[in-house]
C-alpha cells in the first residue's frame, strides 16, 4: 500500500491523505462471499444504544469473511486482494483445491498465487493457521481465537499482530497489540504473519463528511463529560480477569495530545 497525498484544492483535500489500493487486484467481490446485512446502527434488538456513534454511512455488502480456517489439510491459492468496506485491512480470495473459495483477512507480505493452509501440521508460513501449541515462540499471530473453534476474534485490524510468548501447560501467553499479555487455551487457532496494509494509521479523512460516509457519527470528548456519564475503567471482578497476566500501558494525555475520548 502506497499513501496518496492530495493538492490543498478544497478544504476537505488540503489535509487528506488516502490509500492508492494499489495492493487492491481484484475488482468488485467474489459473488457467492457477499449478502445483504441490516445495519444495527449501535442498538440492541430493543432499540437501545450499546454501542455510541454509529449510524448512516454508504450502503454495504458484507463479505463473509473466514475467520475459523477450518479446512484442514487442504491447500488454497491466493487467487485475489480485495477491498472490504467494512474493515481497514484487506481481504484475501482464497481457492481450494476441492473449488471453494472463501475470504480471509490477508496477512502482510502475501502474494497471489501463493499456497496457504490450515492445520496442526502445516508449515510455518505466513498466512498459514496452526494451533498456538504448534507455533514457535517469538512468532508474529493475528486473528487469534479465544475459544476453540469459534473463529478468530481478536488481532484483526490493519498492521495488527500479536506475539507468542510463552507455553505453560494448556494455555498460551500472548502479547496484545495492547501491550497486555493474556493467557489462551493452547487448542486455539492462530494465523502467522501480522495483518496487511498496516499503513493506513498514516491516512487522514479531511474532512467530517468523509467520516459520516464510513457510519461513524460525530463524538463527545469523556473530559468534557460528568464522571458517571464516562466510565473509563474495566470491572474487578470480571470473570475473565485471570487470564490478564499484564495490563495494558496506561496512555497519558500528553501523548494523545490532550484528548481524552
């Protein structure tokens, strides 16, 4: 991925900084991967907001994307890179050997027309899904399972990777992107490599309509509010707590330029 500076024409150009989705090969989607998904625009199937400032944005299809790789033992081809909209990293159009094809996220360095495949024996190779028990420590991972066989659900997003640790009976320690390190079942699935198109932390928007275009509605800064109408903290007693190792680094205002949202 390249960055594409624009000339200060408009205001909403003078500060933009974009892709040049020259990594992007395929046009359009892969048919058969894609449906029609009602957005729930940050509410609950009572109509309530669990999740804040969400809502409009373009009309989008959803790719199903491959997050469990549980094909084992057979061996795909990188047929494509396409563009997802929902997410920053790109997507990888798988082809198996037995004529399925399937989305994953696409790792960085992949290349089309390069082999990947999943399972306990297959090769330490970037794009290829192994159990953490089989991969070797120091290694790079993204989307990594909590809980066996039900999918990838963490380091998913664009330049994301996670580190292995150690190994010490049933479970794993990872290195979050957070800096956390957190203990998982040595069952779960992991993919080698870190996700692609990390350069997309240097992109700017330009201007407010560009960000409602993406469904992301406008935020109140957590300083400005009451405590009670911001927590900011995680619960003591959370179930989950005891596979926290090491919290994640505390971030100061400073370094975040004075905002706290």
């Amino acid at each position: 991925m390249a960055i594409r500076n624009y000339r200060p024409i408009t205001p909403g150009t003078r500060t933009r900084v974009a892709s040049d989705f020259a990594e992007v090969t395929g046009r359009g989607r892969e048919r058969g991967l894609v449906v029609a998904k009602h957005r729930r625009k940050g509410r609950n199937n009572r109509g309530v907001i669990t999740c804040r400032h969400r809502g409009g944005g373009h009309k989008r299809l959803y790719r199903i994307v491959d997050f469990r790789r549980d094909k084992h033992g057979v061996v795909a081809k990188v047929a494509a890179i396409h563009y997802d909209p929902h997410r920053n990293a790109r997507l990888a159009l798988l082809f198996y050997t037995d004529g399925e094809k399937r989305y994953i996220l696409a790792p960085a360095g992949i290349e089309i027309g390069q082999q990947v495949v999943s399972g306990p024996d297959a090769p330490i190779e970037n794009g290829n899904a192994l159990p953490l028990s089989a991969i070797p420590l120091g290694s790079s991972v993204h989307n990594v399972e909590l809980y066996a066989g039900r999918g990838g659900q963490m380091v998913r997003t664009a330049g994301a990777s996670a580190q292995v640790m150690a190994k010490e009976g049933d479970y794993v320690a990872l290195k979050l992107p957070s800096t956390e390190v957190r203990l998982v079942r040595r069952e779960c699935y992991a993919t080698l490599g870190e996700v692609g198109n990390s350069e997309v932390r240097n992109t700017s928007l330009g201007k407010a309509g560009r960000k409602r275009w993406l469904g992301r509605r406008p935020e109140v800064r957590g300083s400005v509010m009451n405590p009670c109408d911001h927590l900011k903290t995680r619960k003591r007693n959370k179930p989950s707590n005891r596979f926290v190792l090491r919290k994640r680094r505390r971030t100061s205002k400073r370094s975040r330029g004075g905002r706290d949202s």
